[in-house]
C-alpha cells in the first residue's frame, strides 16, 4: 500500500483510509463478521487509517473500530475520531464527548481527533467555549496526537478556520464534480501552501459516481484509459494530485474492499496528461448540463420561515437525476427526517414542509420558481412520483 506524508506536521498514511459510516449492517445493525473480515483485509493489505465518528451507526462504528484495535496491534493503526460540535454547549461537553468515545474506542488516545463538520455558525460556538484551547491542551497530554478538522460549508468559512490554528490535518468533501463546492480546488490548495494534510471525503459523491450517464461514458471512452471503470477513474484523478494525502472510501462490502486496495496499488501522482484532465472539465460540463433545478446553492433564499433546506432539495432532485440515482436522493432525504428526531438538525429540512408562502422567491438570482418546485420536489424525494414524470 502505498504512503503519504500529510503536511509538514500531520501523520504518514496509506493513501486509501477506511471510512467506518457505511459498515454493511444486517436489519439496522452493523453485520459484525463481515465487517470485521473487512477490516481484516484492509489492514492486512496496509491500509492503516481508520476514520469514524460520534454519529455513526448511532455510535456502534466507534465500538467496532474499537473491537478492530482489541484485534491488532494498537501502533499498527492510527484511528481519526471527531468531536460532534452540533451537540456541544460548554466546555464541559467538550470533556464529556471525548470520555466517551475513548471508552467506546477502547483506547487512551485518538491519533487524529477532528472538530466534526464545521461550519460558520458551529466555528464561532467552538472559539467561544475554548475548543482549541481544549486541543492544545489534550494535545500536550497526550490523549490527542494530532488534531484538525472537517468541513462543509463555503470557500470564505474554510480559509477562515483555516487560518485560525496551526491545524495537523484538513477534511474536505472533494472529487472531480466538487471542485468548486465548499472547501473545493481552492481550498485544497491553500491547505497544502500551508503544510496542512488534506485528508478527502466523499471522493464517490456518496456513491452517485460508482455509475455514469451515456454522455460521459462515450467522453471517457476517448480517454488514454477507457477500460477504467468509474471507481478507478474518480478514485485515480484525486490520488494524481499531490494536494491530496488519504482518499477516505465508505466501504460497505469485501467486493468494495478489494477493489479500492487494487486501485489503489497501482494509482500514482502525476500520471495524468493535460489532455486527460480536460476530459474531467468536459464531464463536469456535461454533468452539469444534465441539471434540472437551475438552483447555484448560493443560499440567498434562507433562511425560511418553515426551516426547509431549499438548496439541498434542489440538489437532491439534481443528484437523482443527473446520476440516475433517485434511491440515493431518496435516501437521504429520509435521512435528514432522522438526524431532525435525534436532534442533530434545528429543523426539518425536508420539501414536505414548503408552504409556499413565497418569501423566497423575490431573493433567488436564478428566478427559481420556489413556491411550485419545492412541493414536487417533495413529490419526487418522498417515492410518491417518479423522478422520469418530473414537471421541473
């Protein structure tokens, strides 16, 4: 397996990590024997990097990664947990959360302990209760060997936060339709000028570019490797990059396992021509193209009155269509209901929930018909229409 240095002052990694928030499960709990020859295999093909969270599996992954260093040698693996800043309130909770996953972890300390998912308003609570005072000091005690943290939000939160701390490590959702989302190209860059790793996330979109329309089939059968399938392709471009340290992939099989640690043995950086990364504008392109909602995420129509996510909706109703996907959409859709229930969300953010009241349609630059959108856009995410009968 190969390696990289993440930074001047992050860890060396095997370039593929294990993202633990997709363990295949068997009803609503993680299948244990499959998982566990899962990372069985991972590791034993040299993958050292294990990544899970508070949040995940409603907390049994931290519990199995822990049963995964009951099983292997504790400095043969190097685990990243992340602190659920939608859930801290104090200082204290800070200490409580990190109690916990330890225990659940089965360790005294956490390699890459991150400030999960951040954004403006949650980086502005962490600075005001002492998360990286909080840091540094578990840090010099030991419980912390290096510290950074996740992120998804806009360019201008990021290159703040960025620029707040001397950050170890980096996560940013980045692959080749991302590059101007969030963090993005822009960002990644920034973080390797300042020796900060980049450890990616969401490399396959969620799962959306496992497959690819027939446009961008017949664009990559041009491509000097048209026998790659869309895995290897998406997985190859970022591992070309030397911004990018560990690709984390959410695998949920041994099939999924196998094939990432292949690719892996044999991606490289700097192996791609100029005219091959083109081919990845052209795909971004017709991607694009195949966009029904002309919604830019630009969120000048929040917030509103009834607390629905009127970018995302739209961007689910995007994915469904743009990847041939609608399960996926939907899935998350549903998912959004749960993470509400748990308390993890303000709000439901779900289209069900527009009344069209039209507050938000004089603020939208694209002149988005919102108020008669959003309820089909329920429609199509709640499984009542076909995404094939849209009327968008």
């Amino acid at each position: 397996m190969k390696r990289r240095k993440l930074g001047s002052r992050g860890p060396e990694l095997s370039i593929l990590g294990f993202g633990c928030m997709r363990l295949p499960v068997s009803g609503e709990k993680i299948d244990r024997n499959e998982a566990m020859a899962m990372f069985t295999m991972a590791i034993d093909a040299g993958i050292d990097y294990l990544d899970t969270a508070w949040p995940y599996h409603d907390g049994e992954s931290e519990k199995i990664v822990g049963d995964v260093l009951m099983a292997h040698r504790r400095d043969s693996i190097k685990i990243a947990d992340k602190m659920p800043t939608w859930l801290v309130k104090s200082h204290a909770d800070l200490d409580r959360f990190f109690a916990q996953q330890l225990k659940r972890l089965k360790t005294d300390y956490i390699d890459v302990y991150l400030l999960h998912a951040l954004e403006a308003a949650r980086w502005k609570r962490m600075l005001e209760i002492g998360a990286i005072d909080w840091l540094a000091k578990r840090k010099e005690r030991g419980d912390i060997v290096y510290s950074g943290f996740s992120f998804h939000d806009h360019y201008e939160s990021f290159e703040t936060i960025l620029d707040a701390w001397e950050w170890d490590v980096c996560q940013i959702q980045y692959n080749f339709l991302d590059v101007n989302e969030q963090a993005g190209i822009r960002g990644l860059r920034l973080a390797h000028a300042k020796s900060i790793g980049v450890i990616v996330m969401e490399p396959l979109l969620g799962g959306n570019l496992v497959r690819a329309p027939k446009a961008v089939e017949a664009l990559w059968a041009r491509s000097a490797h048209p026998e790659w399938t869309p895995v290897e392709r998406a997985l190859r471009w970022l591992w070309d990059q030397k911004e990018v340290g560990t690709v984390l992939s959410g695998m949920s099989s041994l099939a999924h396992v196998s094939e990432n640690i292949e690719i892996a043995s044999v991606a490289s950086m700097g192996e791609f021509s100029d005219d091959e990364k083109l081919l990845y504008d052209e795909a971004l392109t017709l991607y694009r193209g195949l966009k029904a909602v002309g919604c830019t995420g630009c969120g000048y129509c929040k917030p509103c009155p009834q607390g629905v996510d009127i970018p995302w909706n739209f961007k689910l109703i995007n994915r469904g269509i743009m990847y041939g996907n609608p399960d996926s959409a939907r899935n998350e859709y549903e998912d959004m209901l749960r993470s509400f229930e748990k308390g993890l969300l303000p709000s439901d953010p779900r289209a069900l929930n527009c009344i069209s009241c039209g507050e938000c349609e004089p603020k939208c630059p694209q002149k988005l018909e919102i108020g008669r959108l959003m309820p089909e856009a329920a429609m199509l995410l709640s499984g009542k229409k076909a995404f094939d009968e849209a009327d968008i």
